[in-house]
C-alpha cells in the first residue's frame, strides 16, 4: 500500500464523515434538541 493512497483515503473517510456531520446538525428534527441543550446553562435547579 502506498502513502499516498493511505493518504488519499483518510482525506476522503474525513471529508465524508464531515459531510455526514453537517447534515445531521441542520436537520430540523433536532432543532428542539439543540436548543434545550444551548439553554443548559442557564436553567436553575
């Protein structure tokens, strides 16, 4: 196997799971969950 090609798949394994990632923090579904845990630090038990 050639470094280069180790190389070019990490970049692309990377690339992807950061696509992957984008995708699921603007889905709308987890909006309300992304809220509640911005308002975490605020809440007073």
């Amino acid at each position: 196997m050639d470094v280069n090609l180790l190389r070019v798949l990490v970049t692309t394994v990377s690339f992807i799971l950061f696509v992957g990632i984008v995708v699921w923090a603007w889905r709308k579904r987890n909006t309300t969950e992304f809220k509640e845990a911005a308002n975490l630090p605020f809440n007073e038990d």
